[in-house]
C-alpha cells in the first residue's frame, strides 16, 4: 500500500494475507530504565532476541543477555524471565506495549525486525495512543485511516481537504501535523500525516522516516535519528 502526493493505491489480495501473519516484533513492557526486548524469531530451539535495539542474539532456554533470560522455547512462543518478571512472547503477534508514553523519549535508534511477506511492522504512538505501523518508503507522509484519527482524539476534519484514489474511486482525505510520533523511546515531533479511508494499520511513511538514517541488516531495518 502506497500513496504519493496525497494518493493512495489499493494493496494487493496477498498483501493482506500478509497482514494476519506479520509483525514478528513482540516489545514487552520492562523497567523505567527504558530497557526494551524484541523477539525477532525462532531458530531450532533458540529465541532469537533484540535487547535494547543491539543485534539479534540467539539464546535458548537457561540463557541470559542484559539481564533477560530465556526459560523456553516451545514453537513460536519464548518464555522469558526480565529482571524477575516472567512473560510470554509469540512471533508473528502484533508488538505488545512497551509502556512508552510522551515524555522521557531521548532514544535515537529504533530496529524493527522484519515480519512475514517482507513486511517492517512496529508498535507506535501517535499523540500518546497505541497504533500498529508497517514501514512504508512510498509514503509521502504518515497515513491513518479515519477510524484510528477519532480513537486518538485528532480534530482531522479541521485539516486541509485532499482528494486521494482508492480502489473504490476518489476519497475524501485531509492533510494535518501530529503533535508528536513515538516508537520505543525514540520520539519526533510536528509530523505531516494523511488521514484518509479505514486501513488495517498506519502507514509510516517518510515525514517520520526522513528524519532518520535507514538502513537495512539481514531482516532488520535500523533508523537512527538525525541531528
């Protein structure tokens, strides 16, 4: 799904199927510290687990790196113990909260790993409320569909009126600025955004991304904050 001066195209059947199976990035909530883990996948009988936004680490079960522990790996699910609490992740899940909220965001580096179809899903935050995201190049802008805007509490109606193409015909959209976007404990601010028809996740496209250095290893995207 693409949209480029405030058009937006239709994605494809398999796209969607890809949707149900994506995000293989499951963040937990951890400590005030900030601390974050990721479970990028499984491989055999280890997790393999993103500590902090560092490379990917296999670990399997009585393994321990910067203070999380694997107890097991069974299938997809990792239970994992992180500074004595004990939580479950499944791959492929949508990410769990991390408890980040406006405020206390000084992160510079966010690694996304990537889900099934090739697709970077992440959790974020639009003005302090949970969205899913798949990383978009294409995107002018960030794109919401009107659904999330109302739950997120955002005035959109007031913004600039955009006509966008759809698969169904042309669509009423309207262009506004989001107060700030936070993934993990990285946090931006003044955000162009596009908020248009219902889709199943936001597009984050390159009003957030090009305020970053991208860059891609194996099957994690890595965006590191300009300066």
């Amino acid at each position: 799904m693409h949209f480029s001066s405030c058009l937006l195209t239709s994605p494809t059947t398999g796209f969607f199927k890809a949707i149900l199976l994506a995000a293989s990035l499951a963040a937990l909530p951890l400590t005030a510290s900030a601390q974050s883990v990721a479970l990028s996948g499984v491989m055999g009988s280890k997790a393999l687990l993103v500590v902090n936004g560092g490379e990917p680490k296999a670990l399997g079960a009585g393994e321990s790196h910067q203070g999380v522990k694997v107890i097991s790996v069974t299938g997809d699910v990792a239970v994992l113990d992180i500074k004595g609490q004990r939580s479950n992740v499944r791959v492929g899940e949508a990410p769990v909260s991390q408890g980040a909220r406006p405020g206390g965001a000084n992160g510079s580096k966010i690694v996304i790993p990537m889900g099934s179809g090739g697709h970077f899903f992440t959790q974020g935050y639009v003005n302090g409320k949970p969205i899913q995201f798949m990383l978009d190049t294409g995107a002018t802008t960030i794109a919401l569909g009107a659904s999330d805007a109302k739950r997120m509490g955002l005035d959109y109606q007031k913004g600039l009126a955009v006509r966008m193409g759809t698969a169904n015909g042309v669509a009423q959209g309207w262009k506004i600025k989001l107060s700030n976007v936070k993934i993990g404990d990285v946090e931006v601010y003044d955000v162009d955004a596009i908020v248009g028809p219902d889709m199943p996740f936001a597009l984050l496209g390159n009003s957030f991304l090009g305020r970053f250095n991208m860059s891609k290893s194996v099957d994690l995207m890595v965006l590191e904050k300009r300066f």
